[in-house]
C-alpha cells in the first residue's frame, strides 16, 4: 500500500512541477514579447516567441476543436494507465516517464483550451495582454500553443559545387519547442532507452484490466 501510494505520489508531483514551469514560463513570454520577437541567451540557444495553432511541427491534421478533444482524451487513458501501473509494482523510473508524457499533454492542453479566451492576440508590433474570459481572440477549445525554445546548434550554407543542394541554407536544430514538448521527448526517449520491456508487460496488464471491465459491464 505505501508502495503504491508513493508512486502515485511520485506522479501527481511530477505533473504538477512540469505543469507549474511551464505555464509561468508559457504566461511570461506571451504577456512581454511580441510574436516572432527573439532573445539571445548564446549562439545556439534563443528565446523566440511563436504559436503553434497544430500539434507536432504545426502540423494540423484535424479541426482545432476535435483536436482538442481527442488530447484530453488521450490524457484521460494516460492517467488511468498509471493508476493501473502504480498498483502493479512497477518501476519509479518508468511512472516516471509516463508522468512526464502526461503532463507534457496536459500542459498544451491548457493552452488550447484556455488561451483563446483570456488573451488577446499576438502580434508583430502589440504584445498580448490578458482580457475579460470571452473577449480573447479565439473561443475555447481554440487557443494557440506558446512555444518559445529555440536551439540553432549548427547553421551554415552547403558549397556551391554539392549537386542538388549546392549553396542551400541548412540550421541544425531548426524547431521551436515549450517546455512540455520537451517533457514529452524526454519521457518517449527515455522510455525508449531503458524501459521498451516494462512498456511491453504493460499491455498485457492493460490489455486484461480493460477485458475485465467489459466482462464486469456485460455480465
């Protein structure tokens, strides 16, 4: 019991931390920068304030509003997913990264559920203030995702005599991040590194945890 107990601890902790950090991060950058506005840290690391109205990449495959939905979904089957693995005895490390893909999702959630209510919009020349909850510059579930973390690590042009991309503009690492999209990168690579064979059992677990309930609901 104090096993699952700490461990289910663990989580909402780690949650919580990235949640806090990065809205506070996310709130400051949107109410004292302007869109597009850059401030260099170093050579290779910038803050650069941007919008993100898609998910990975500004990639928008479905309408905002589904999109929306289906995230908040997705992070309803996460935490049930660690509630079943903290009574289960599995590995710290592993909640751990869980949580950290949680609460990546979580925290771009908040941004599309709320932003678009209580800011108005970013512009080039006018930064964002917040405004009474409905005269924001999108309805809810419409809100675009602050990303504001911008690694140049490599930049320079191919020579001209390369045949096809002689004398392009190549940048090493080109996109723009939050902190809970790092969360999440961190969680998968992690995850990927040292914990490929909890993340298999898991299934298995859930996979007769989610048979059971249909059997419970159909008997």
């Amino acid at each position: 019991m104090k096993s699952t107990f700490s461990k289910g601890w663990l989580s909402i902790l780690i949650v919580l931390g990235i949640l806090i950090i990065d809205q506070i991060v996310k709130i400051e950058v949107k109410t004292n920068m302007t869109y597009n506005e850059s401030i260099r840290i170093t050579d290779w690391f910038y803050i650069r304030f941007i919008e993100n109205n898609g998910m990975a990449f500004g990639m928008q495959i479905v309408p905002k509003a589904i999109q929306t939905l289906l995230r908040i979904l997705f992070s309803g089957v996460i935490i049930w997913y660690i509630s079943i693995l903290a009574k289960n005895n599995y590995k710290r490390g592993y909640i751990a990264c869980i949580s950290l893909i949680l609460a990546g999702a979580i925290g771009n959630i908040i941004d599309s559920i709320f932003y678009g209510v209580i800011f108005n919009q970013s512009t080039y020349t006018e930064i964002s203030t917040f405004v009474p909850i409905g005269h924001g510059y999108a309805g809810w579930l419409h809100g675009k995702v602050v990303d504001m973390l911008y690694f140049p690590l490599c930049e320079f042009n191919w020579p001209d005599w390369i045949p096809f991309i002689g004398g392009n503009h190549f940048l090493f690492f080109s996109p723009v991040f939050n902190i809970a999209d790092a969360a999440i990168s961190c969680g998968v690579f992690i995850l990927a590194l040292f914990y490929l064979k909890s993340f298999n059992s898991s299934f298995h677990l859930v996979s007769d945890k989610f048979n059971d309930l249909l059997k419970k609901k159909n008997s």
